[in-house]
C-alpha cells in the first residue's frame, strides 16, 4: 500500500472472494494515490492489457474469464513506480458432482426399503469447514433433507417414511461454508436400479461326484442376476471359482451344480443376488461341507525304491503309493504282493502282505517281480495298482544330462530322453533320504514344489515303458533355495602400521550361498570408511599405511548371488612400535650381554688363576741325580751349582721367629753346645753328587736374615731346584740371629748313594 500526492489511498476490492470454479469475476484497482498508467500480476505474472479498462482516472477495472485456479494472488501495479498499489485473493469453489444412491430394506425378509446411502464426489481443499445436506424430492411432494453430514457420503433411514419404487427420485447434494454456497446439479435416479436386495438363503446337498446348490431370492418380481461362489477350505490360498446363474421375473429359486470337486475335501458355497443394474446384496452365510469319496479318483499310483542287495541276494524295496485321504469318513485297508515277472521263481513263496499306511517295507529276492497293490473299502475292492522291480545287475535304459537348478521357492528339473521310446517318467525326490516325494510326467522336465525351505535334496529321473521300468538317474544335494552367506567371523592382528584381517564363514544352514568375494571395510572412529574387495577364495588380507597408535574400526561382509551377510565390527588399536624392531633389539641386547658376561667371567677366572697361584712345596719335587758337567747339556737333566769349590749342601736359611724342626739326617750333621738357650730354625738337607764325594767336605753354617737376604740374592742367576722365599719380618729384627758353620765329617768313599732332604714351608701369617 502506498499514499500518493492525494490523500485517498490506493486499494484492489473485493477483497478475499470465493467464487466458483469456471465462473467470471471483476477487480477494481483505485489509483488515486498515483498518476499515470497501471498494470496486473496473477501470482507475479503479468495479466494481459486487453482484460483491464479505466473507469475514470481513479479507478481500473479488471475482468476475470472461466477462473479456474484454486488459489490465486491478484496485485495492481503502478507502470512509472512498479509499486504494488493493492491486492486480493481469490479462491474457487466447486459443486459436488456423481452422487449415486442406494436403498435398502429393514426387513430382512424384503418388502419395501426404508434406508438410503448416497456418496458425492467434491473437487475441493478448502479452510473452512464444509457442511453437506442430502435432499430428496420426488413428483408432488416437496423437497426432504434426509441426511446431513461433514463428509462425502450419508446414510439415514427416510424421515418422510418409505420410498415409493413406481417413480423415479431426485437427489440433491448442497454444500455450504461461512463464505459461499452451492448445490450439485439434481440427479434422477431410477428406484429399482439403486435397490440392494437382501442376500438369498442357500442350501448344499453332498452327492458322491457333486455338489448341488439352491437359494431363494427375495424383492421384487424383476429380473434378478446370481453368483455363486465355492473353493476349497485349505491353507495355501486355493481360486475361488464363480457361476453365474439368471433368474427370471417370475423365479424365486434358483439352482446350481458344482461338477469336477476332489473327494473328501471340505468345500464353502456362498451367494449373491442383484436386481437389474442394481447393486450387489452382501453374500450369503457360507455354507461349509465335506465331498464324499469318487471312486474314479482313486488313482493310487504305486511307486518303490530299491536298496541294494544283501549278502544273502536279498534286496529291500520301499514301496509307497498315493494314499485316500484321510478326511475320507470311512475305512480302507491296503495289500502289497509280489509276484515274478514272467515264470514262477522256484521255493519262494508269494503271500500277501498288509500295509496300513501310504508306505510298506519288505523283500524281493534278485530276480525280477512285479509288486501289485490293492486298495479296500469295508472289504470291496476300490483301486489297485503295479509297478516292475527289474533284476539285480540288469541293463536297463536310463536318461542322461539331468540338471536341476532352484528358481524362487521351487525346483526346475530337467533330462535327456533315453534312445528307447518311453511312455512317461518317474520322477521322486527326498531331503532326508525316508520320507519321499513322487510325481509323473510326459515330459522331459518338470516342476518341484511344495518344498522345504533351504533344504538339499536328492532327485531321481527313472523312465517308463509300457510294464516296464528303467534304471533311475540321480541329481544330488539339489538345494531348494539357495540363502545368505553364512555368519561371518573375523580376527585381527594388529602391527605399527599395518594390521593382518581373517575371517572364517560358517553357516547353520545347508544351503548358504557361495562367496563370489569379501569387502573389508576399515577407518578410524571419526574418519571415513575404506574398503578393499578381495575373491571368495582369501581368508585373510594386509592393511597397510595405517597410523601408529591409532584407534581403528574393521568389519569384513560376505556376497553371494543371493544375498550379502556381514561380520560384527571389531575395535583394534595400532601398537606404538614396529614388534620386528623390538624383537631385534632384544636379540641384538640379549647377544651382547651374553658376550660380555662371558668375557667378563674369563677375565675373572684368569685373574683368580694369576692372583691365586700357589708356593711351590718342595715336596712335591721331583728326586733325580745330578750329572757331571760333561753331562750338564743333556737334555732333561738337572744343572749343578756353578761355583763347584763350594760345598756339595746347598745353604739353608731360616727365620728367626720360627721353631726348629729337625730331621734326623739335619741332627747328625749339627752340633749345638747352647742347643737348649738357641733357637735354630733350619732343616739341613745334603745331596752329594757321584763325582764330587772324594771332595772336602763343607761345612753348613746358620746366618743371620740379612745375611741370608744377601746370599739370595747373589745367586740369583744360578740354577737350583728351590726358589729364595721371603720372610715376613723385617731385616732389622733378624740382624742379631747367628751364623755358624757346622762342620761335616768327610764321607767315606763308598758305593754311590743318593741323599735328600725334605723342607717344610710354613705359610705366611702363620703363629712363629
């Protein structure tokens, strides 16, 4: 809106109008807020020209044909502006339209009818809230309002009484809301084709081959159509079947029968009448019976298999046929004999054998027989029938190239005709290898139905002649459904960056779908999903480029032809470090400490050797002769001192602080006249060698420690068999110890003899 030079606003009226769908209507626009030339937009699209006119300078009219949209906005421009100078909304409306009637009767025993049930149709969305008003009107009597309603349909029994059916009546639909109203166009119907008569009463009459029907109907004597309708009381959703039957103006009863019905089988008849394009009455209560037992459908269709013969050339046969049904209300009894084929087989007794069931158990011997089964009913013979057993290792034709694949919940099966001309075939199958199924067939192929769901089963093709039959063919572990991929299982083994995925398929089913391929699917738990495809035959796969010390995600899902199964998703988490390069470190380390603690411990026992080694005891030394000098480069001998003017006994020193221990031989060479005041503390020890006995002999002298220090150390270069010993005191407190010399007797010539001497060494720190 907008106020121009003048002070009258501008503005578009009527405002908010309804009008009906198809009609016309005018706009006026009031200009007089603004100067010059207007235009208008019909939801933001221009309207043409030639539809407006000026009135005068302030007002515009403009003019609306056969308006036909549900809801529109209609503004008024200005052309030097292009302001909006105003606007409305203009909506439609439209009249209920194909109303059609029905009458029916109170009384369920006919008779003139009292109700009405009409239903409209009404193009229209509207706000506001819509009250529809049902009105009848017939000739001289004036207009009833039999219903109102918020809907499109009413029902009401008649206010003003009984509908007459000799004439025809109008019906009227109005519609109303707060802002606008309308009627339907008035609709002339015909009593008689809106009337719903009630539904017949019917009767069922059982006869051993049929069934026969009979219903009367009620209303008027018009022509009246029927339908009756009958089917099979079972489970698998049985057709139902339909005749159509049409009573004349002057029938009441009508009659129908029901041919070709399978014997004791429960069967439900029901039926409808409607008068001469009229409506359909309701069906009729069904009617439930049970057929009687057709002897011509006896067809009990003996079938056996055979196992193979025994040790004793025996063979068990498995003979089963189509049993009477049991809902048969009555008894029967069965007998199986077997006979041989052509000539009686010799010993062999042939009687009858009772059966109670559908299925019987006995034995034939190798030869050929054929196995004749009789059917009774209360003792009278009802049916019978025959069927070869061929002779143990007999050739007998057989077909060939047997298929069977399953589609949908059945199995298609088809074969190769044998060479032989072939007057059927035999066809029997099984999913545990006891209970069997049998059909036969004129053709080389055949359907299997009726089967359990994901089951394998095992079908045999056997051919037939005229009474004969020959070998069967075999198609094994035929699944009747083929399902999902078994339950998946998978196992993770996580590295640094990387991680080793396995998964196993395993299924509860016998009939799980074969893996074409396995789709792993792996991520982070807030990044994206990556998957890798890998054949049906894997078991395992690397996942490579993963981060270290990371949270992943990994499921792994199984395709199949039929259908896809997936494994429960696994949580792993991806270690810190390579485990190779740590495991090479440990080993490195490992090798490195055994090498130095082996190092370390022959060092150690080295040392223990160097720094442990022990005094040599002269007691442990060898005994040998000294040799002459012109033996002395000899190997292996000893070398004598090298001043050989000096006596033939070595000088022995000892310390001070220790006890005298004197040998035997020490005492005949020393004499000591303070013996008992003086502590000597050397043992003498001589060894006189061959060539120098007739020398003079020396005398053995005591020194003093210093003394002795000194001689020891003099000779150190020359060649005895003991070694100088230290002693632990110090030189000072042996410096006042005597040295003597003890004279020696001179040994007398005489037969060479060897002499020794035994020091014993007292270890340091022992007591003196």
């Amino acid at each position: 809106m907008c106020n121009g030079q003048r002070t009258e606003p501008c503005n578009v009226f009527p405002k908010n109008q309804y009008i009906e769908v198809g009609s016309s209507t005018e706009v006026v626009c009031q200009t007089t807020c603004v100067r010059g030339r207007v235009f208008w937009t019909l939801d933001n699209s221009p309207i043409d020209e030639s539809l407006s006119r000026t009135i005068n300078s302030s007002h515009t009219v403009l003019t609306l044909r056969n308006f036909t949209h549900h809801s529109a906005t209609l503004q008024c421009h200005s052309a030097d502006t292009q302001q909006v100078l105003g606007g409305t909304t203009i909506r439609t409306y439209s009249k209920p339209s194909k109303i059609s009637c029905m009458l029916e009767s109170e009384n369920q025993h006919g008779g003139v009818p009292e109700w009405v049930k009409c239903n409209w149709e009404h193009q229209i969305i509207s706000p506001l809230k819509i009250n529809y008003t049902l009105i009848y009107e017939m000739p001289l009597k004036p207009k009833t309002e039999l219903c109102h309603s918020q809907e499109t349909n009413c029902s009401n029994k008649s206010s003003s009484g009984p509908i007459y059916m000799f004439t025809n009546a109008t019906f009227t639909v109005r519609a109303k809301t707060t802002a606008w109203e309308t009627s339907s166009d008035p609709y002339e119907i015909d009593p008689y084709s809106m009337y719903k008569i009630i539904p017949p009463k019917v009767k069922v009459t059982v006869l051993p081959d049929r069934l026969s029907v009979k219903w009367s109907r009620s209303g008027t004597y018009r022509i009246c159509h029927c339908e009756v309708k009958y089917s099979k009381v079972v489970s698998d959703g049985t057709p139902e079947v339909v005749l159509k039957k049409t009573l004349g103006a002057n029938e009441s009863i009508g009659s129908a029968t029901i041919e070709n019905v399978e014997s004791c089988t429960n069967y439900k008849i029901s039926v409808r009448c409607a008068i001469d394009k009229a409506p359909w009455s309701n069906w009729s209560q069904e009617q439930m019976v049970l057929t009687k037992l057709n002897k011509r459908h006896v067809r009990l269709r003996l079938w056996r298999k055979i196992a193979a013969p025994e040790e004793s050339e025996m063979r068990k046969v498995h003979a089963m046929w189509k049993e009477i049904p049991s809902t048969c209300q009555d008894t029967f009894t069965y007998t199986i004999k077997t006979t041989p084929y052509k000539d009686d087989v010799p010993g062999v007794n042939y009687t009858d054998i009772s059966c109670d069931n559908s299925t019987c158990d006995f034995d034939v011997s190798h030869h050929a027989h054929r196995i004749s089964l009789k059917a009774f009913q209360k003792g009278i013979l009802l049916a019978e029938d025959s069927v070869y057993v061929p002779a143990t290792g007999k050739s007998l034709p057989q077909v060939t190239g047997i298929q069977a694949s399953p589609l949908g919940d059945v199995i298609l099966v088809s074969w190769k005709a044998p060479v032989q001309p072939v007057s059927g075939y035999m066809i029997d199958w099984t999913h545990n290898g006891h209970q069997y199924y049998w059909k036969e067939s004129k053709y080389t192929n055949t359907t299997l139905s009726g089967l359990l769901d994901k089951k394998r089963y095992n079908i045999t093709v056997t051919p037939l002649f005229e009474d004969k039959t020959g070998r069967g063919t075999q198609a094994i572990h035929i699944c009747s459904r083929v399902g999902d991929p078994g339950n998946v299982t998978i196992t993770v083994d996580p590295n640094d960056k990387s991680v080793f995925v396995s998964w196993d398929t395993k299924s509860q089913e016998e009939c799980s779908g074969t893996v074409i391929n396995y789709t792993v699917f792996y991520g982070t738990q807030t990044g994206p999903m990556l998957n890798v495809t890998v054949d049906g035959t894997r078991q395992g796969i690397h996942l490579k480029d993963l981060s270290p010390d990371t949270q992943y995600r990994v499921y792994v899902k199984a395709t199949s032809l039929t259908g896809t199964n997936r494994s429960s998703e696994r949580l792993f988490k991806t270690k810190r470090f390579d485990p190779r390069l740590l495991l090479a470190l440990s080993v490195c380390g490992s090798i490195i400490i055994i090498l130095v603690l082996s190092l370390g411990l022959f060092c150690a026992i080295k040392w223990k050797k160097f720094s442990e080694k022990p005094v040599p005891n002269p007691g442990l030394s060898s005994v040998a002769l000294w040799t002459s000098p012109s033996h002395q480069k000899g190997k292996g001998s000893f070398q004598p001192f090298d001043n050989p003017s000096e006596s033939l006994f070595d000088q022995i020193y000892t310390e001070a602080t220790q006890k005298t221990s004197t040998s035997p031989l020490a005492t005949s060479y020393n004499s000591n006249p303070a013996g008992g005041q003086t502590e000597e503390y050397t043992e003498a020890a001589t060894v006189v060698a061959p060539e120098e006995q007739n020398e003079k002999p020396v005398g053995q002298r005591l020194c003093s420690p210093g003394e002795s220090t000194a001689l020891l150390s003099s000779e150190k270069g020359k060649h005895s068999p003991y070694r100088s010993q230290s002693s632990v005191e110090s030189p000072t407190s042996m410096s006042n110890k005597l040295c003597k010399r003890v004279p020696v007797k001179q040994l007398e010539k005489s037969t060479p003899v060897t002499v020794y001497v035994t020091l014993d060494m007292f270890e340091q720190g022992q007591s003196r």
